[in-house]
C-alpha cells in the first residue's frame, strides 16, 4: 500500500513506513481554486504554505499569515496543529475531526514602497485511511441432513484446516456466514448442501500467531500466496472426490462451487471515489459533507441532511 500526499499540483507516491521530515513534503495554496490536501488517519500533515507556487519563489515584504479552520481562528501552536513562522500549517496527529476547510489570509507587499495586498488560500483537507483488503470466497458441499450435529462438526473442521494453510503467512480465514438448505437438482431430487462464505485477510506481521520474518511480509503478496493455497485445497478435493471407487462420503465438496473474490473496504465514514478524489484513488478518504457510509462499505453515499465530515448515519 502507497501513502498519497499532493504537492504543487502533482502526486507523490511514498511508501509504506516511510517517514517525511518536516521539509519533504509542501504544499501549495492557489489564487483559483481549493486545493485538496490528503493526510493519513493519526499521522503528521505535510506542511501547507500560506502562499501559491508563484509567491513561494518570490520576495514578500511584511507577510502575515493567519489561518481560519472549521472551527474558527488557528492560534500559533497548540497539542496538535503548528504554525511556523512562515506562515505554514503542519498537524501533528491528524485526526477524523480536523477534516475541513482551511483559509489562510496572507498579507503582503511585492516592495517596500508598494501597496499591502491581501489574499485568501482556501485548503479542503481530508483525512483518510488505507483501505481493508481482502479475498472473499464461497464453496458449497454436499450434507447430512440440515439438522445434523455432523455439519457442525465439519464446520469447525474445514475452518481449522483453511486457518491452518494460511497461519504462517501471518493471514487469517474467518467464516463468514454459513448455512444449510435443501435444494432441488435437475432432473434429480432433493439434496442437503452447506453454504460456506469465508473470507482470508492479513494481519500485522508483528501481531500474528506466527509473525512474518521473511523478506516477502508485504500485505498483498502473503495474501497472494494465501490465494493459491486456498484454490489448491478446494482444487485437490474435488481430485480426491473423482478418484474415489467407492460411494462418496456424506459430505464432500461440489465441483465447480468455489469461487474467490478480491474486496476493498472501507471504515465507517469513509470512502473510495476515484472522481472525486483523483489524487488519491485508492485512499478511503473521509466522506465529504451531503455523504456518508455507514458500515464497511467502499464508497460514500448520497445524504443530504449530513453536514459533517466522516458522517456514518443519515440523520
């Protein structure tokens, strides 16, 4: 996963773990229009200057900066928000609250003799957390009857073996939902089947049962390699079920029933909108005012009664 931060109009990709100095990463105001600034969910902001590209390469005589956010004037320094005596705004640990509109009144005069010129640089900045990922996958087998503590027992049998696959790639496999139904085949009559969802996701390789110590711990390739494990264990039970002489077992697997899904998610009142927020497209930024999300959604929904940033209901 990249961490995306806006600069002079362009996007600079960073990766993950890395850590910025104060002057690596700054941001610039324009005399047009808003500029959107994205900072990582509890982490320090880039620093975004009271002053557009072309005032930045120019002398001011006189600047005085003072900076308006949502909830009024920004003093010079406080627990969480710094302004430098430039004139520039750096947060400390950013958090869902201090998502907002910004303006920064500058003050200045191009020479000494000349007039004080006043201009106002409006920021939207916005929060926004990497998105939860994670494959989804289904499969269905062949039952005892639906009331049957034989299910049960399988249940909890087939989720401690996929756990098990995957365990040292520091993933887990969750049950999702699973159920029993009596269904009508073709031509045929009445058969139980189980109807298992599952997901497979990664966690920390610090915090998992058996961290990760090799070089290849990156989220995307463990659960990678969880993918092939797991298609390789459906894939070899419906070989096993072919091979067999005799009658099948009670309950087996389907042939042709698995089936493995990529899912992006994002928090509550958070999103993904890629038209909205093409400098980071696979970020989930905070929902903006008129959207919220309400569950593990991926994106903001429409919502004219929310007026806040990070909206989760739709009052």
């Amino acid at each position: 996963f990249l961490f995306f931060f806006l600069i002079v109009g362009n996007l600079l990709r960073l990766p993950r773990g890395f850590r910025y100095t104060q002057d690596s990463v700054k941001i610039v105001g324009s005399p047009t229009f808003p500029v959107k600034v994205y900072v990582p969910l509890h982490r320090k902001s880039p620093h975004v200057l009271c002053v557009t590209q072309q005032l930045r390469n120019s002398e001011l005589v006189d600047p005085s900066f003072q900076w308006h956010g949502p909830k009024g004037k920004i003093v010079s320094e406080n627990s969480t928000t710094q302004i430098t005596s430039t004139g520039s705004l750096v947060f400390q640990n950013f958090e869902e609250s201090m998502s907002g509109v910004y303006t920064c009144f500058l003050q200045y005069k191009p020479t000494v003799e000349a007039v004080v010129r006043k201009l106002p640089l409006k920021y939207v900045i916005y929060a926004y957390r990497e998105p939860h990922s994670y494959y989804q996958f289904t499969a269905r087998y062949h039952a005892a009857p639906c009331n049957s503590i034989y299910n049960i027992s399988f249940e909890k049998k087939l989720l401690q073996l996929l756990s098990k696959l995957v365990l040292e790639l520091s993933c887990e496999v969750s049950l999702l939902k699973s159920e029993c139904h009596r269904v009508k085949m073709q031509r045929a009559g009445l058969q139980n089947e189980l109807f298992f969802t599952f997901s497979v996701s990664s966690v920390d390789t610090d915090k998992g049962p058996k961290p990760c110590t090799g070089h290849n711990c990156e989220s995307s390739k463990r659960l990678a390699k969880a993918k092939s494990l797991i298609e390789r264990f459906f894939s070899q039970q419906v070989e096993v079920v072919g091979r067999r002489a005799e009658s099948l077992p009670e309950i087996y697997h389907i042939e042709g029933t698995f089936q493995m899904v990529w899912m992006n998610r994002c928090f509550p009142g958070f999103g993904i909108n890629v038209l909205k927020h093409p400098k980071c497209p696979e970020c989930c930024v905070i929902c903006s005012p008129g959207s919220y999300n309400p569950r593990d959604g991926t994106h903001c929904l429409q919502c004219n009664g929310s007026l806040v940033f990070g909206a989760k209901a739709c009052l």
